[in-house]
C-alpha cells in the first residue's frame, strides 16, 4: 500500500478514536424550562406573570395551552416529522429541474487545457412520473400536517384531562380534612364517655383508629397530587422550581348533547384532521398509483457530442428511455391494495366515532342523574351522622351505628365528586371531538404563513427555525437595516 494513503488512513482513525474520548460530550441533557423561560413565552402570547414576584403561576386552560405547545416533547417530535415532510416534498420538487452532464477531455498534457466533448441536459419535467411524484409527496405533507394538529388536540385533551383530575382531587382535599375533624370529633366524644365509664376501651381504640385511617386516606391523596403535578409539570417541561396553581374551572356543555350519536357523528368527521389525513393519503397512494403507471418513461435528455468543429453544442439530439415489465402492472395492484385499505381505515373512523358518540352522549345523561342523587342522598346523610353524634352522646346508640353512618357519608361525598369529575370530562372529550371552545384556538400549521404577530398564541411549530431555537442552537437572524 502507499504509504501517503496508510498514513492518511491512521490519521484518520486516530482522529476519530481522540473523538471519542469525553463521553461527557453526548451526556442526555436535564431539560426543562425555567421561570424565567415560562415567563417569556406567555409574554409572546400576550400573557403576564412575574416570576419575581412571589405569586405562583396560575394555570387556567388557556395558559396550558401555550405553555404545552411551546415545550411538550411529543409535540416537538411530531413538528419535526412536519419538517421531515416538507424537506420530501422539496427534494421531489427538486428532481423536477434540469441538469446537465458535461464530458471533460483533457487536450496536451504539456499544456493543459480542456475540452468539452460531451453535454447532455437531463429534462426530468418532461417526465409524467416526476409529476406524480411531486403532487404524492405535496399530499403526503398535507397528511403529516393534519397529523401533527390531530397531536396536538390529543395532548391537550390529555393534559385538559389531568388537570380536571387535579382539580377534583383538590375538592376531595379538602373534603378528606373535614372527613379527619369528623372523626377527630367521635374521638372526642368516646374519649369522654370512656372517662365517665359510659365506653368501653375497644371503643376508644376504634375511634383512634378511624382518626388514623383518615389521616392515612389523606397522605394517600397527597401522593396522588404530587404525582399528578410531576405529571402536569413534564407535559409543558416545566422546572419543579416554578410554583403553579390551579384556577377553578367549569366546562361549558357540548352543542353536540342536544344531538343524535349519528347526526353528532356526522358533524365531527366533517372537520376532523383524522378524516382529512386519510383523504390526503388516499390521493397521495392514487398519485402514487399513477406514477407506477407511467414509470415506463425512464428518461428523457438532450446531448450531443464535439465533432470536427470540436462545439458539443452544435450538435443536440433528443433522446429518450423507456422500460417494460410485468413488474409495473403488480406495483399498481399493491398500491390499488393501499388505497383499499385507506379506504377500509375511513369506515374504521366513522364507526368509531360513531361509536364513542354514542357512549358518550349515553353517559351524559346517566351522569346527571348520579350526581343529583348522590347530592340528595349526601344532604339525608348529614342529617343521620349529626343525629347519630347527638344520640351517642346522650348514649342512646353503639359506637358502631355512629361510624357505619360516617363511613356512608364519605363514601356519598366521594361519589358526588367522582360524578362531576366524569361529567367535565366526558363534556371535554365532547369539545375535543367537535373542536369547539377551548379547542378551537389549536390550529397545528394553519399560521405558519401568518406574520409572526398574528400567529396562534405567539407560536409557529412548524418554523423551520422552532426547533432549532428549543433545541438551544443559535439561530442567526438578519434584520433588513435601512440604508442611511
């Protein structure tokens, strides 16, 4: 072997073993977004918290939205495949442009100079196929665009969802506190008929030890609550340091409640991105389908080769390229069995729409109902536990029908909580479907063509620049100065 090119090839693998010396280098990076970080983004969707003020943040739906579209990681990885797209799509476009090929003949070594011998400009736009191509690739970005809104909406939904959840469980916070002054007051009382010989001490120890079993439901539900926050805190990237809070919230009801499950149904598939990526990716597989059907036409150029004149120029033929085979008249029937299968997906869509609709709109009535009754039942229970207190007192009754009665009641309030709960979200998922309320101010790409000022909530992820900008790459932008 050579030894200029052995002594390249070991320059070459040192360089690249000394590469590899500082594993630090590609360390996985602890990433969430500060107060500071927080701040500035809901300033640029016209929001205003002070992280240096000691209030917390206040989380309202609106507020979860932008900070969710801004840092959730799926949602980033989602825009990428965006971005991926379009970077297909220019590439086929690309390919639709000519390009030439030049021969270069080298004419005395002694004194070097050279010649063109052969030119030949390749006209792929002649090329029905390459059309095709483009016009498939044009609509499978429009397909990875109501792709990324459908993500969109689900994170959101999702995250809606948890912090429903969260503020339910604040509710049932502060009932579990009532529930431990409750039983802390039965302890009280047997504490005092064990005094005066009215209790035994078994009744003593059950009273104690329905305090620690309340006490105990409680600390449960703080670990629910921390969790759920962790759960809240990740969806947005948001450092554990920035304080948060909840604000109340109701869910306003659903146009869709008043509709039949089939007349809802059609409504929702009419604007869901769902249905609009499969019709994209149907007429993507049908250009698709035509592309196999003229990839006959392999070629078509220009060229010409220097003659005595010694100009390659002076002398251009078209040409052209074909290929036949059986294997184009199969590629049609796979792709026909694509578009059969999209098809089939289309009917999977609406029967499940359809489908949710109908439970959904089901339950709503159902959970109505439940939460009147156990509202009723839980307003009869007070009075039975206030009674069943007095009557122990005066020793008209065992310690057992006092506890059974408290035990009901916490169990009713519980219910009455879990149905409202169920209602604010079966009501949401209702919105999520027919892209209404809060919904509707998600737009996935639709502002990218948008000034930066008028984008949806101060936010363009499908910038080409977005992620870059998160990824914490400076992204070098050049400001139009007026000349002086």
């Amino acid at each position: 072997m050579n030894k200029s090119l052995l002594g390249l090839l070991i320059l070459s693998v040192s360089a690249g073993v000394s590469g590899c010396k500082d594993p630090g280098a590609n360390a996985i990076p602890v990433s969430c977004q500060t107060a500071a970080e927080v701040a500035q983004i809901l300033s640029n969707a016209g929001f205003t918290w002070n992280p240096q003020s000691d209030e917390a943040l206040e989380l309202t739906p609106d507020t979860l939205r932008v900070l969710l579209l801004n840092g959730n990681m799926t949602l980033l990885q989602g825009a990428n495949r965006v971005h991926q797209a379009k970077e297909n799509l220019n590439l086929a476009r690309a390919n639709l442009l000519p390009s030439i090929n030049l021969g270069i003949l080298l004419q005395s070594a002694a004194s070097p100079t050279f010649l063109v011998s052969s030119v030949e400009f390749a006209l792929p736009f002649l090329l029905p196929a390459k059309w095709f191509d483009m016009l498939a690739k044009k609509n499978l970005t429009k397909a990875e665009e109501m792709s990324f809104l459908a993500l969109q909406l689900n994170q959101y939904s999702s995250l809606y969802a948890l912090y429903l959840a969260i503020q339910s469980d604040y509710v049932a916070r502060e009932f579990l506190a009532q529930d431990i002054q409750d039983a802390l007051a039965v302890e009280r009382i047997v504490s005092h008929s064990y005094a005066i010989g009215q209790a035994t001490a078994a009744d003593l120890d059950l009273a104690r030890s329905s305090v620690l079993s309340a006490e105990n439901r409680q600390l449960k539900l703080e670990e629910l609550l921390t969790e759920e926050m962790a759960s809240l805190r990740y969806s947005m990237a948001i450092c554990p340091e920035v304080p948060l809070t909840l604000m109340e919230h109701e869910i306003p009801p659903s146009p869709l409640e008043t509709e039949t499950a089939f007349r809802a149904a059609e409504q929702v598939l009419e604007k869901s991105p769902e249905s609009q990526q499969l019709n994209y990716l149907i007429r993507a597989a049908e250009l698709e389908r035509w592309g196999k059907v003229f990839g006959f036409m392999g070629g078509a150029s220009v060229s010409g080769v220097a003659g005595s004149s010694g100009n390659a120029l002076s002398n251009l033929d078209p040409k052209g390229s074909m290929s036949l085979g059986f294997g184009t008249i199969i590629g049609v029937s796979i792709t026909n069995r694509n578009i059969e299968a999209l098809q089939l997906g289309k009917r999977e869509l609406g029967s499940e729409t359809l489908k949710t609709l109908d439970s959904s709109l089901s339950r709503m009535g159902s959970i109505a109902a439940r939460i009147e009754r156990s509202a009723r039942a839980e307003r009869l229970l007070e009075n039975v536990f206030d009674s069943e207190m007095r009557r122990y007192s005066n020793g008209e009754t065992t310690l057992l029908s006092l506890t059974d009665a408290q035990g009901k009641l916490r169990t009713l309030r519980l219910e009455t909580i879990r149905g409202r709960f169920d209602q604010r979200l079966e009501r949401l998922n209702l919105h999520r479907l027919s892209r209404d309320e809060d919904f509707a101010k998600i737009k996935g790409c639709a502002g990218s063509k948008k000034a930066p000022e008028a984008r949806v909530d101060g936010v363009d992820p499908c910038d080409s620049d977005f992620i870059k900008r998160k990824l914490g790459e400076k992204v070098e932008k050049q400001a139009a100065a007026p000349a002086a």
